[in-house]
C-alpha cells in the first residue's frame, strides 16, 4: 500500500498552511530526513523532511496551494517494491478529494502536479528572498521569469532584473484601468496576525502607561562602546532588550501572560522583539535575555531578524515570548 503524506502541523496554532515548493518531483526517489516540501505557515516558510523512504508516486496538491487544511492528504509515496506508476489510475480522484478539503483552492482542482509559476488569481510563485529583494529594487515579479523549478522566482532573477539597463528595473505594479483602487489579496501571515489582534482586543484586558524618557547618557555609552570594541555594532534595540530584560527579572509580575483560567507567570525571560517582514510583522524571540551579554544579543538579534524578513525562522524562534517590544 502506497504511504500517505498528510498535511503536517509544523506550529501548535496551526490549522492550514500555504504549499510553497515541493523539493521533489513525481518519480523522484525518498530517503528520511530528506527536504520533501516547503510550507507557509502564518510567520514563516518551514521546510518539511520526509518521515519515509521511498519513490514520491504522486502530487496530490500541487504547489501554490493555499489554506491546505493540516491532515489533508497531499502527496502518496511508493513503498518498497510498489510501483509509483500504479498509482496513476487512483490518484485523481485521491487528489480532487484533497483539493476539496481546500477550499480556497478549489479553483486548482483540475490543475497540474507541477503548474507554471503564476497561480489562478495572478499570484506569483517566488522565495520569499526574492520577494524582499523585488520590494527593495521596486520591481514587479510578475513580469520576470523565474530560473526555478517550475519557474520559480529565484533571488538570481530579481537581481539580474535588478541591473541598470534591464526592462524590469524600477517597474510597478500598476491599477487596473478605470479602477479607483487597487486589491491586494491577504497573505495568511497578514490574516493570522489580523484575525490574533482582533482576538486579544476583544477578550484580553488592555491599559496603557506612558513614559518620556531622557536617554542622552545612553546614546553617548552605545557610541563610545562602539567605537572602542572591535566588531560591536549596538543599536538602541539591543539597549531596549537588555533593560527590559533586567526590569522584568527585577518584577517578575510584569513577565506574565493573561489566561482564561490563570495568570501565567514565566520563570525565564524571553523577549519578543516585532520586527516587520514581508509578509507582515513576526515576533522572534530573544530567550533568557536577561542573562545575556550586550555582545550576545546584539548578534543574535540581528541574525533572528535578518531571518524573520526572509521568513525563515523556525516556530521556536517566534513562539513563547513572555514580553513583545517593538523594534526602534
């Protein structure tokens, strides 16, 4: 009997994802621990490794799916001695059914297992890299041709677009003519984080304190520090994380969360730090700040956040914190 691959759940919270690439092909053999697939979640593109050894006998939802609901089946591996050509016969009806449990993608129902890189709806199927490149050169995807699989836009594209003398450098998406707006559909970060700060608002109990502060004697130390150490790059952020740290460990009622039954009060100081991505903002998540050196976090924070704009943190790196600043 062939191996079903079900949508996994890759985060506590998640109840659907995106399928972004699948990093094998139909007929392609599988071994375990192998990169079978990515998936968007609501903060990231997580890369999902094979359970299984095998041949990958079919695509059941192809790429560019979106909203796949978690235990949808989404591909069929071969097992040994199984034929994956066999499963050609059975699969479409295997994969309308999948489909069907996707209902924000029923339009794919009848599509190829490997479509071209623009999506029914106009969406276009690049890295997440490339998109945060594309945004910065201010160039449009959809008029680029991608060098990936399946032609996907890859970060090579954009910066060869990118170059002074390309048709694509500098081009804009422009609005639809007549048309006094311009729709820009929802991304699943953007709904998830929509529909979370709606939730806090409604149910969780909110007050609001304000304080000025004068940081002159701050800014000096952070020049001076930078300027004697070798290597040490202090923003004000990392000054942020730092004293928010040690006032937490010092009121340790502040570093406590709201639950229906309880407070929850945390024993280790894990900050939260809002940083704005593609795709909207995402929380990584600086653990036992409190116990670490200026240098430390200075380093990992720009590593998590170099990583959180190019959606490739890991769902422990942006889940659990028991405070949120945002980044100055």
């Amino acid at each position: 009997m062939p191996i079903e691959i079900l949508m996994p759940s890759v985060a506590p919270s998640m109840t659907e994802g995106n399928i972004v690439r699948w990093a094998k092909k139909e007929g392609d053999p599988v071994r375990k621990g192998e990169v079978l697939l990515e998936l968007e979640t609501d903060k990231a593109v997580v890369e999902v490794e094979a359970q299984h050894d095998g041949v990958l006998g079919r695509i059941l939802v192809p790429e560019g799916t979106n909203g796949v609901k978690v235990d949808t089946p989404i591909a069929l591996i071969a097992g040994r001695g199984e034929d994956p050509n066999a499963m050609a016969a059975a699969a479409p009806k295997q994969a309308a059914a999948a489909v069907a449990a996707t209902p924000s993608s029923a339009s794919n129902a009848a599509a190829p297992a490997h479509p071209a890189a623009r999506a029914t709806g106009g969406r276009v199927f690049a890295s997440p890299l490339a998109r945060r490149i594309a945004r910065d050169l201010n160039i449009d995807l959809s008029r680029l041709s991608g060098s990936g699989p399946n032609g996907r836009v890859l970060k090579a594209d954009v910066e060869a677009a990118g170059r002074p003398g390309t048709a694509a450098a500098g081009v804009t998406m422009a609005a639809p003519a007549g048309a006094a707006y311009e729709d820009i559909p929802h991304s699943n970060t953007r709904r998830i984080i929509a529909q979370r700060l709606s939730e806090a608002k409604r149910s969780i109990p909110h007050f609001y304190l304000t304080i000025d502060c004068e940081v002159d004697d701050l800014l000096a130390a952070r020049k001076q520090a930078n300027e004697m150490i070798a290597g040490l790059k202090l923003s004000v952020n990392d000054l942020v994380i730092k004293a928010v740290a040690l006032a937490l460990r010092k009121v340790p009622a502040a570093n406590a969360a709201w639950t229906e039954t309880a407070i929850r009060r945390f024993r280790d100081v894990d900050i939260a730090v809002a940083v704005a991505g593609p795709n909207g903002l995402i929380t990584p998540v600086m653990r036992n700040a409190d116990a670490k050196s200026l240098r430390q976090i200075s380093a990992e924070m720009r590593e998590l956040a170099a990583r959180a704009r190019e959606s490739r943190l890991r769902p422990d790196e942006y889940q659990g914190g028991g405070f949120t600043i945002s980044n100055l």
